[in-house]
C-alpha cells in the first residue's frame, strides 16, 4: 500500500539527511508504529505519505514514495485525498470550519460525497470517537482532547484506505486514547484501513501496532516486529525496559503478557518497600502558592468550583483528569490572567515572607511570579527566529543560565535561524519551557508538558523539575502522561467536572487508580511500585545494580 524506494530527503542548510535511502514498504491493513527522539524525521516520513514534503515543505526528495499505486512525485495532496487521511500534530491547524458537525463534513464535500452518505458517515463518526454530545459545539470551546478526537474524525469520514496520525493520543486523557486506538485497531482489522503512525506515548499503541518502524537519527530507517525493533532501540518504554532487565523472552508489550512474566519478579519483591520515587515535602516548608475558594465561569456557567491547593518550596503537583475536568481554567486562574469569578490566589518568594496575587499584576513582574507554559505553545511565540526568541527570554530575565542552556538540555540541536513555527511540537514545547524559565518564577505551571516530547526528553524534563523544586521553586502540572506523573510528582490532584475529586501522594493515588496507574504499577500490583528504577533497586542482588535476572 505504502513503499518508499530508495527515499532521501535533504532540506537547504541542513547539515546532513533527515532520510536517507530509506526502502520500506508497509502492507494494506497494516498498523505501522514510526518511533525515533524528537526531531529525527517522523514528521518527514509521515509527510512524504501524502505528497507535503514534495509540493509544500521545501527541501528535495530523491527516489520513489507511491501509495496505493500513485507516484507522489506526479500527485500532490489535492489528488492523494481520496486516498490518504493525514492529522497532524496541532489539530486546530488543520480545521477549516466553526462547528464540529461542520468539521466532520468538511472533507466529504471537498469529495463530493452524496449527501445522503455524508449524513450517515458523520453519524457513523460521532458515535465512533464519543463527540455525538459535542456536535453542535464551536470549535473552539472544546478542550484539547476533545479536538484531537474531531481532527481525527474529520478525516475518517472520507473513508480513506491510508490513514496517516501525527503523535494521535497526544493530548488524550488515558480513557480517551484507548477509545481513539480502538476505533483506529476497528479500522484496520475490519476494514482494511493501512495505519501510520507517529506517536511519543508508546506505552500507549505498541500493543496494537503490526510492525515499528525506527528512526535512529542518522536518516536510515529500520523496519520490523515490535518485539524486535524495541529490544535494542534507544526508545524503550517502561515494559520494556523492565523486560529487557528481566530478560524476558519474548519481550512482552502488553500489561496482561508482562503480568504473566512478572509472576517470579513479584514473588521476589513481596514484603520489599519500594524507595521513594522523590524526596518527601514536608508540612513545615513555607507556602508559595495559596489557593481558596477558586471559582471560575464563563458566560454565567461554573467552570471550576470553589478549589482550595496549597503548594509548598519544592513540592510538585500533578494535576490528572479526563478531557474538559477544567485543568487548564484551574491553572489560568493561578496565572493571573485567567478569568477568577470567587476566590483567592497568593505567591510568595521561597521563603514565604512576600504574598501576591498576580492576578492585578503587570505582565512582566507576573511573568516572574508564576510561569505557564500553556497546552499549545506556540501561542507565545511571535518573533522570526529561535535566536530571537531566546535573546529576549534573556534580555527580559537578565539571569545567569542563558534560556539557550535550557533548550539545548531539553531538544539539543535546534538551529539559531529556525522559524519557531518551523518547528515540531516537541521542540515549540522545549523552546517555550527555556523563555519561561528564563525569568526564574518561584512557581511554574505547566499544561501538557509532554506533548510531543520523546522518552529522553522527558527525562530531561523530569530532571529540571526536580533541579527546581532542590532551588526551592514548586510547581503543577497538568498532565494526562501517567508514566510521567509517577517520576515527577509529590502529589496528585485529580479533577472531574471543574471539581477536586482527589488529593494525595503520588503512591496513593496512582496504585489505587487503573486509569492512572503506571506501567510498572499494573504489571506489579498488589505490590507498590511506580517506576522501573524503583523496581531494579529494590530487586537487584548485593552488588549488580541495574540486574534483575
């Protein structure tokens, strides 16, 4: 259905390939899983699917994409769109109309579909993805899973036999993924549909996925078995990295075949207490940020009701809840510039002696009071280049790490001279965290921190954290990443219909929640563990740190 043949492509000033000689050829009713860091070229290889790195991106392509049978070189994506359905990272880039019925149409009457079938495809849509109840909304009322869910079904409705997804559960709770990736698995196994997809959380899809396609950075691709590509990938997600220290064979990528596995692991771990994944806070650190009573509304209706947090120097919150619970109104309102209809919010400096609401404050002070890294970055980026960027990060912070250092920790090898809007989602998300932390806030907020970032950029990101929380500084994050959650967090809050619903250590909630449990938590149940690296410590033997088996 998809073959690339001999496939190289080279953007002007770039220093080598982003592919190179790439021969691969993915089957009709194959879901193909294209895995590879932040910025090794996915977003190329998806793009060359449907003709837009040919006819619209730039750069030279040598050799042969054809999809099922159509040379892209000689059709452009006007002509594959009967064939080929792309979503791209940031679905509101790609919607075109007001309403999310509207949405759903939209590319049929492109087609010139019959009305009579649009009318039952956009039915068949609705209650496939869980949006009948949001037909009539406005676009852009709805939350950022809820839009990814219509982007999808936006191009679902033309019946395409090629699907194309860009990082597709990205901004998804647990539950909604798993819907999205059903409906997707439905596609393929009962109709055929040809699925390639990109995505960072593969914790999420590898189980569905037929065959993995990896980008190791070089330009070369490497197509194969899930199991097999994953054992010796620099990508490795927590099943399998505990697999490969269990030496499990095969290599399980799912929760029901690692429990199997896992049987002797846990015998051996019982009665073990796992160390803490993080240093504890304590109830005697001074208070930065006070919240009472944060009511917020639009147009009359209650949003978030009557919330009450405290977070205290070097404590960080994970703030969990399905699509639309109100995560991002909450943060907003703790930023300032969010609408706040009751209640209170105070910051003070780590050491609690000054208390202020940003909310009347001026934007530059209140910029270093609290930072937000919001759910689409991009929205603060205006200037031409990456440089640019960071040169007023500095110039506006005037601190000792240059927000350059921080970028080049979080996304290494960004250009100077790069269009922020040129680049991937991941890396608008690193640039965006470097400006923000630039002017050193006591508290930051951050929305969905990890869209778009791979395994290794998490990681990075998880480290800074934790380098700000020792500097006294505290955060909350809103994050639908449970893996995340579980290395990064002190507490989890969990919301649900503007509502706090729960409160506690990470530990407590996480093991106690098969929506937001890890991976290491639902492979070791009963037993209390989070993370691989709480496993591989706890388990062990005297003098063979890292060795499980």
């Amino acid at each position: 259905m998809i073959t690339f043949d001999q496939v190289t492509v080279h953007y002007d000033d770039a220093a080598g390939p982003a592919l190179g000689d790439v021969d691969l050829t993915v089957e009709e009713g194959e879901l193909c899983l294209v895995v590879g860091h932040t910025g090794v070229g996915k977003s190329t290889l998806l793009g060359a699917v449907n003709g837009l790195v040919l006819h619209f991106t730039g750069g030279t392509l040598y050799g042969r994409v054809t999809v099922d049978g159509r040379d892209t070189t000689h059709h452009p994506p006007r002509e594959l769109a009967d064939v080929v359905g792309v979503v791209g990272q940031d679905p509101i880039d790609g919607f075109v109309t007001d309403t999310v019925e509207e949405e759903l149409a939209y590319a049929m009457e492109q087609l010139a579909t019959p009305s009579g079938t649009m009318r039952k495809r956009v039915e068949e849509t609705l209650d496939l993805l869980g949006l009948a109840d949001l037909r009539h909304r406005a676009l852009y009322e709805l939350s950022g899973g809820q839009q990814q869910r219509v982007a999808i079904g936006s191009v679902l409705t033309a019946h395409p036999r090629v699907l194309v997804l860009d990082e597709p559960t990205s901004a998804l709770d647990p539950t909604a993924a798993e819907e999205v990736l059903a409906a997707v698995t439905r596609l393929v196994h009962d109709l055929g549909v040809t699925v390639l997809m990109a995505e960072h959380r593969l914790e999420r899809v590898v189980q569905y996925a037929d065959r993995v396609i990896h980008l190791p950075g070089d330009g070369s691709a490497q197509i194969g078995a899930p199991a097999d590509i994953l054992r010796t990938s620099a990508i490795a997600l927590p099943i399998v990295e505990l697999g490969r220290a269990a030496g499990w064979a095969p290599l399980p990528l799912s929760i029901r075949d690692a429990r199997r596995a896992a049987a002797p692991l846990r015998a051996r771990l019982a009665g073990r207490l796992p160390a803490p994944v993080r240093r504890p806070v304590t109830g005697d650190l001074p208070l930065l940020l006070t919240a009472r009573g944060v009511t917020v509304a639009y147009q009359g209706v209650a949003a978030v009701r009557e919330v009450d947090l405290d977070l205290r120097v070097g404590e960080i919150i994970a703030l969990k809840g399905r699509n639309g619970s109100r995560k991002s109104s909450l943060l907003w309102a703790f930023q300032g510039s969010g609408p706040r209809r009751a209640g209170t919010v105070k910051v003070s400096d780590t050491s609690g002696a000054t208390h202020t609401d940003p909310h009347p404050v001026p934007a530059a002070p209140a910029r270093r009071l609290v930072g937000l890294v919001p759910q689409t970055p991009a929205d603060l980026l205006y200037l031409e280049s990456v440089k640019q960027e960071l040169d007023q990060a500095d110039s506006d912070s005037d601190t000792r790490e240059k927000a350059r250092t921080v970028l080049d920790r979080l996304a290494p090898g960004i250009d100077d001279a790069t269009h922020p809007r040129d680049l991937s989602e991941g890396q608008k998300l690193a640039l965006v965290l470097a400006i923000q932390l630039s002017a050193t806030p006591p508290v930051i907020l951050l929305d969905e921190p990890t869209r778009g970032l791979d395994y290794r950029a998490k990681t990075e990101l998880i480290r800074i954290v934790d380098t700000l929380a020792a500097e006294g500084r505290a955060g909350v994050i809103s994050t639908h990443d449970v893996e995340f959650a579980a290395r990064a967090a002190d507490r989890v809050v969990v919301m649900a219909e503007g509502d706090v619903v729960a409160d506690g250590p990470t530990p407590e909630v996480i093991t106690s929640s098969p929506v937001f449990a890890s991976q290491a938590a639902k492979i070791l149940a009963p037993l209390t563990f989070l993370t691989v690296d709480q496993v591989m410590a706890s388990a062990a033997p005297a003098g063979e740190e890292g060795a499980l088996s």
